[in-house]
C-alpha cells in the first residue's frame, strides 16, 4: 500500500522493516469507537459474572505470522480452558470468535463441547466484542483488538498469553504483569492457578 496506518509506533515500526513494503507506516493511535465502547455496549442478558471472549480462528491451510500451533491444538487449549471454567462457581458466558470466512464445513468441535458444559452459556451470534463489555471479569487471549476492548471497557482483565499463538511482545510483558491478571501458558501450573483464581469471590 501506499499507506499502512498503524495504532502505535511499534507496529509501524514493524512494517517499515518490511522488505515488500513500498509506501509510508504512520501510527494515528486507536480510534474514536475504542473509547465509546462501554457507551454502545448491551446489557449482560446471561447473568453471568464472567465472560471468556475467545479469540480462536480457525485458519485450515492459510496461515498466519502471528500462529505457530496448528488448528487441532488450538482446538484442545480452547476445550482445556472451557473446562476450568466449567469448574469455577461463577457462570460464565463463552464468546466465541466471530465467524465470516468458515474454513471448514464441520461444526466447531469446541462448540459441540462448549455447550454440553453446565457452568458454560454460549454466545451464538456473530457480534463484535465492543458490544458486549457488561461483566464483572473479561477473561481473553492473544494480543489482538480483542484485548483492546476488554481493556478499554475498565473491568479486571484475565489474559491468557499464548506463546505459539499471538503473544504478548517481549517489552510489553512485563507492563501488562501490572495491567491485568497475567497467566502464561508456559507456565506448566497455569491451568490450576487460573481455576483458583476464577474461583475466589
């Protein structure tokens, strides 16, 4: 392009080193429709306390720089999560990833799950997490918009860093240790930690 417009210096820091880029990298910041989100947001209709906003796309065979696990693995990290879910006392609303571009014609085997799990309610329609910022605790993964909107929506934050699938940037780390609560999947005590944590009241 002639003009990649970025949120921030550091991604267009990134397409400047591009060694296909012809055209200009500038950073605007975020946009005005980050900071009205909690304005335009609907009303928590699940009564749940939690929401877990997925962002798990399946990808077949197109590929993405930001992925090194493949979609069987997402699969499994994704049922693994939903089940500590499922064992905390608080219910939780399941968000899963808006879905335009299916890549397969199978129904996603983490929804089939998902909606056999008593403590989990499932979101079916394809809405666009700015509109659904009304929890107690926003829980997410991946270093994408998704992480925006939870954060910009002013409620305590659970992410799950992933470091085979859009993970947080070395530099950035540690200020988000401070931002939000933190989990690593690195971490091989990750998934019981992250069910006494979502357990407290």
């Amino acid at each position: 392009s002639d003009l990649f417009i970025t949120y921030n210096d550091k991604m267009s820091e990134i397409a400047k080193s591009n060694m296909t880029g012809r055209g200009n990298s500038i950073a605007v910041g975020l946009s005005n429709r980050y900071f009205d989100a909690p304005n335009v947001s609907k009303p928590n209709l699940f009564g749940c306390p939690v929401a877990y906003v997925s962002t798990n796309l399946y990808m077949g065979n197109m590929g993405a720089v930001v992925n090194y696990i493949n979609d069987d693995e997402k699969t499994r990290q994704e049922i693994g999560d939903l089940e500590i879910m499922n064992a905390i006392p608080h219910g939780v609303m399941y968000k899963p990833y808006p879905t335009f571009n299916r890549r397969y014609t199978d129904q996603d085997p983490t929804l089939e799950i998902a909606k056999t799990l008593k403590n989990i309610t499932v979101f079916t329609e394809q809405t666009d997490m700015r509109y659904m910022l009304q929890y107690r605790v926003i829980i997410t993964t991946q270093a994408t918009s998704t992480l925006s909107w939870a954060l910009l929506s002013g409620n305590p934050v659970v992410f799950l860093d992933n470091p085979n699938q859009g993970p947080l940037r070395d530099e950035i780390y540690p200020v988000m240790e401070r931002a939000v609560f933190l989990f690593d999947r690195r971490d091989p005590e990750m998934g019981s930690k992250l069910r006494k944590f979502l357990s407290l009241p």
